[in-house]
C-alpha cells in the first residue's frame, strides 16, 4: 500500500488526542507492521525533553516517542522491567512509581531495583520530519 503525505495527515489528525494534560495520547493506524507520523504535527514533540504516548489502532499496547534531544527519536516501551508497571516520563528520565527505577530517555537503566532496560523499537527519521516506528517487536 503506497502511503501518500495526505494519508499521513489524515491518519495523524484522525489520531484520538486524550488523557491527561501530562501526556497525550495519539492513536495511529499500523500499516505494514508501522507507525508513521509526521512530527511537526503533534505539539511538544519537537522540543529537547519532548514525548508523546502512541497506541496503535487495534492494539492494547503504547510505546512513548521521546525527543533525544539531538533531533531525534526514541520510542520505548513504557512497561518497567523489574515487575512491569508502567513508567512515567519525568523531564530527562522515566521513573518507575512501583519502586523507583529510573531509565534514561532511551530506555537504558539509571537506578534499579531493575536490572534490565526497556524495550526500544527501531525508529527512523525522514528528512521531511515524517518518523517511522517498527512494531515488528521491540528491541532491548
Ligand atoms: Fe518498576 Fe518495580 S515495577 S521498579
């Protein structure tokens, strides 16, 4: 399936913004195993500690798009990896509110009781800001 700026758009604005006033959620439709959006479209995301919360349509599962603060991104699971709840994005860091790990912006560990990073999944950035994220499993 050819996927055209217009198609991205589209699917970016029919993206479901909710949730709290922390953090957002955008919906996106999966194409191909994908998610794409364009980056210039959701607020925020463009600035040094920036993040937004993705759910892919159809999916039970979010990841968090983190700002890398080098013009790039990230995108993590937000499930804890000592007993899997879910972390928050704090500024530079995610902190785990169970029992207080904390992960830097890629998902690498800063404080335990967790031993283990979260999961990351490969992100690539066109020169048209348009960010591209693999759901085909995220890796460690
Ligand atoms: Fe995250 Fe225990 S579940 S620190």
């Amino acid at each position: 399936m050819m996927i055209t700026r217009r198609h991205l758009l589209v699917s970016t604005v029919a993206g479901v913004v909710s949730g709290c006033a922390t953090l957002a959620t955008a919906r996106l439709q999966p194409v191909d195993g994908r998610l794409r959006l364009v980056v210039s479209d959701h607020m925020g995301l463009d600035r040094a500690n920036g993040f937004l919360k993705v759910q892919p349509i159809g999916s039970k599962q979010v990841l968090y798009v983190l700002a890398d603060g080098e013009g790039g991104y990230l995108a993590v699971s937000p499930t804890c990896k000592h007993r899997g709840c879910t972390v928050d994005v704090a500024g530079e860091r995610l902190e785990c509110p169970c029992h207080g790990s904390q992960y830097a912006r890629d998902g690498s560990v800063l404080r335990g009781p967790t031993q283990e990073a979260l999961d990351r999944y490969v992100t690539t950035l066109s020169p048209d800001g348009v960010l591209t994220i693999s759901l085909e499993g995220p890796r460690a």
